[in-house]
C-alpha cells in the first residue's frame, strides 16, 4: 500500500517543535472545540514503515479564532491485517503538534490515536486523543485534552478534523 494512501489516515496533525515551555496544572479550565481543514504530504518513500508525514492545518477553534499549524512529523504504522470491509487499521503517533493564533501565540499538543485506510474507495478515518502540553503567550502553561476525529481523501491528501474538550491556561 501506497504511502499517500496512509497519509490520508493521518490528515489531522499539526506542526513545530517542543521549544517552548511545557505545560502545568496553571489556569483556568475552557471549554476547547474547532475544526481544521488538512492537507498532508508524506514524508517518507513508498513503501517504507513506519509512514511518515507532515500536516498542514487551518482551523477555527474556541479561545484560539482562526489559526493556522501542522506537524513535521506524523508517525502512521499499520496494526493488522485488513478487516472485512477491506479497511486496513493504523496507529497514529505526533509527538507535537502546534497551533498558531492570529497574535502569534502558539498551543502545542501531541495526539495518540488509530485509523482505518480503505485503498478501495480513497477514504481514510482516524481518532483518538490529543494532549495539550504548553505552548508559547497566553498558552505557556496549557494542559487538557480532547478527542479529535477525522478523515482524508487518499487521492488529493486533503481532509478535515473536529476536537472537543477542555484546555486550561
């Protein structure tokens, strides 16, 4: 299986590096929901497991507006052999992910989660958790958690994610 096919498995991740300050139990509990359009470009060869690849996102998100972000790493590796239905499942690892306000101040987070590839009609749909771990400005010490769900086309690369739950800082 192709590694765009996976990509799209993968479409939710976000971007940067854990540069800044980690996350404490500091803040003011929210109430945290958005949506992200996704694009994804593999990173890794055809072929090659672990697939690796980068997101880029925009979103609308409660207490953030309209942000941009990605990844430069999404980790994607196959867990099983195909299900009845054709859909091969994955596991899905960032270790970062950042999301950038329109003033600049970045929410960082990591997402743990699965998904299932379906080759067969280019659809690919994951889940799973994410965790808020700092960031830089008003989210220098953000901690929560969401759930966050998806899906990708594997012919364009391009999809959509949903997060709800709660971040303090």
């Amino acid at each position: 299986m192709g590694c765009l096919a996976l990509a799209g498995a993968a479409a939710l991740s976000l971007a940067g590096l854990p540069t800044d300050s980690e996350a404490s139990a500091t803040g003011t509990l929210r109430p945290l929901a958005g949506s992200c359009d996704t694009v994804v470009t593999p990173k890794s060869a055809e072929g090659v497991v672990p697939i690796i690849l980068g997101v880029d996102v925009v979103c609308r998100m409660t207490h953030l507006g309209l942000v941009t972000g990605g990844t430069e790493r999404e980790v994607v590796i196959p867990i099983g052999p195909p299900d009845a239905s054709g859909g091969l499942p994955v596991s899905i690892t960032i270790e970062t992910i950042t999301y950038v306000a329109a003033n600049g101040d970045k929410l960082r987070s990591m997402f743990a989660g699965n998904g299932t590839v379906y080759p067969a009609t280019g659809r690919a749909v994951f889940f799973g958790t994410e965790t808020f771990i700092g960031g830089t400005g008003r989210f220098a010490t953000a901690t929560g958690t969401s759930q966050t769900a998806g899906e990708a086309s594997l012919a364009t690369g391009r999809g959509f994610l949903t997060l709800s739950g709660t971040v303090s800082y």
